[in-house]
C-alpha cells in the first residue's frame, strides 16, 4: 500500500512539473507578444493576475476626429470599463515607449508622419494589440512620402496617389492600409452637401449593421441601432482592401451610394473591422489591430439621446480586446 501511494504522488509530482512548464512557457509566449492570452481559454486571468493589470495608452495630436480626453474619462469610469488609461501626445511616444502598452490607441491624431505611422505597424508586428480610429493619419506632414500605384503594384498602373494610409519612408513602403485591412477615402461631414452634419445637434448617418454579434468587440449591442454622432463628428469613410485576415464586425448602411470626389465607394461600409499582424508557426493567433471608423467614445457622448449612446463599446473595447 505504502508503495502505491508513494507512486501515485510521483504521478502527481510529474503531472504538476508538466502544468508549470506548460505554465512558464505560455507566460513566454504572451508576454513576448507571440500568442494573445486570449488564444487560450481562461489564461488571461492567470496571466494578468501574474503580470498585473493590462496598460493602456490613447495616443493622440491635435486635430482630426476623437475626444482622448473623453475617452480617457469614460474607459476609468467603473460603469465601462474601470481601468487607468494614460493620453500620450504622439511627438513625444517612440516605438520603445509603445511596447511598454498592452493596449495602444490612436485617437484624434489626423496629421501625422509617415515615420510615426510605421512606428505604430511596428508595434503591431510586434505583438501589440492597436486601436485606430477615424482619420487618424489620413494627412500627412510631407507630400513627397505619398505613395503611387506604379510604386506600389507590378503592371500597367497610373501615377496616381493610392491613399494617405499607403506611404513611403527612407525608400520603403509603409502600408497601414495593409495592416488595418481598410483604405481611407474622406470624413462623411466632408463630402458633398452633408447638411445633416450641423454643429451643436445630434446627426445620424445611417443604421448599423451588426456582422457578428458573437464577437466580443460587439457583443451585446442592441439590434436595428442607428450611427448617431454629435456635431461634425461623423464617421471616416474606409473602403476594405479584401485581406484574408480582416473581419467586418460592425457596419453602416447610409441609404444609398455613398460618392467621394466622382468615386461610388458603396452604399455600406465597415464601422469596425478586426485584422491579425499575429502568427506562429505560420499559423493565425488572434487578433490584434482594430479599426473604428467613428472613435467609440464618441458613440457614448453624452450629448447623444439615450436610444442613440451605446455605453456598451467601450467595455467591450478594453474587455473584448485583451481578454477575448
């Protein structure tokens, strides 16, 4: 008996070695950036319980579409998401800085660099879960780090711009075209007449369409919402560039063609679209770059009718993001 019992507690004592390694070796894994927690069931409260409570930064300029300040505000009111998040000004932040983020968010920040830009592809290359919103970057500081299609694509292309999302620096391309899986077209208040877009009332563009209710990111949204926004603060218009690792969440039906500069660019376009930068051993390991066509805290101003604010994005943002 004495000798059964001294065998089933070396079982347990390997069984308990082969958990810590397996333990110690997905701490590697996620702390490196090579796999999401989230890739494994229930590992990222073990994770996080370990490592302490997920960072997070709203990098931000001084112009263009978002209120970092507003959603700095709401992401640590316990009612959303309760968490500190720090706002970062985007010229004093380095790719060293960015990877000291579980959590990167880019938010009212129209004009940027391409050497800025490719810092944040960087970061997602790297592991690190991005957040872009809006127009952020669709102006650039030098004209001459335009990218054209005969540049970017073999054949008989035109010299023409292909976006502000498709650039070069130092001879390179820098595409967060391709890594956002969406092109920028124009802001929906700058198009055309938009009369709706009237300052100091509450503006609605058309109604959203949940494309997956089961993901996290859009998980328990009310069906048959409408995208209302305050003010000239309506959505970017992206077009999706058809990448095999992006996924339409959340989208919007205008009602009819939506035309920028002569361009029929579709009458319904992505609010929120999920792309991975991820991969192990060749294989897809979660999401990690996020695009919001209108910034989410703008969708819980509180200047919005209480059937037209949805609390819900920025808890399922922090939530849905870094804990699946």
């Amino acid at each position: 008996m004495a000798e059964l019992s001294g065998d089933i507690v070396k079982t347990f004592s390997k069984i308990l070695i082969v958990l810590v390694l397996i333990g110690v070796l997905l701490y590697i894994l996620t702390f490196t950036g090579t796999i999401k927690c989230k890739t494994v069931p229930g590992w990222c409260n073990i994770y996080y319980s370990v490592k302490g409570k997920p960072t997070v930064a709203i990098v931000h300029g001084d112009n263009g579409l978002g209120d970092p300040f507003l959603l700095q505000q709401l992401l640590q009111n316990p009612e959303h998401a309760g968490i500190s998040a720090r706002t970062i000004p985007i010229e004093t932040i380095s790719l060293g800085n960015l990877k000291d983020y579980e959590l990167v968010i880019v938010d009212r920040a129209r004009k940027m660099s391409a050497e800025q830009m490719k810092m944040f592809i960087d970061y997602a290359n790297s592991g690190g879960n991005l957040v872009w919103t809006g127009d952020a970057g669709a102006e650039l500081e030098n004209e001459e780090n335009y990218l054209y299609e005969d540049e970017r694509f073999d054949g008989n292309q035109q010299h023409v711009i292909i976006g502000p999302w498709s650039r070069k620096f130092n001879n390179k391309m820098v595409l967060l075209d391709k890594t956002l899986s969406v092109q920028f077209k124009e802001n929906y208040c700058n198009i055309g007449n938009q009369s709706a877009c009237l300052e100091e009332q509450e503006n609605c563009a058309g109604k959203l369409i949940t494309v997956d209710s089961d993901h996290p990111l859009t998980r328990a949204l009310r069906p048959e919402l409408t995208l209302c926004f305050y003010g000239k603060n309506g959505p970017a218009l992206v077009e999706p560039t058809n990448t095999g690792l992006s996924k339409t969440l959340l989208s919007v039906d205008f009602g009819s063609n939506v035309n920028v500069d002569g361009e029929n660019i579709g009458r319904t376009l992505p609010v929120i679209i999920s792309s991975s930068e991820l991969s192990f051993l060749g294989l897809n390991v979660g999401e990690n770059v996020f695009y919001y066509a209108i910034p989410p805290e703008l969708l819980s101003d509180s200047r919005l009718s209480d059937e037209h604010r949805y609390d819900s994005i920025l808890g399922n943002l922090y939530f849905g993001i870094l804990f699946g």
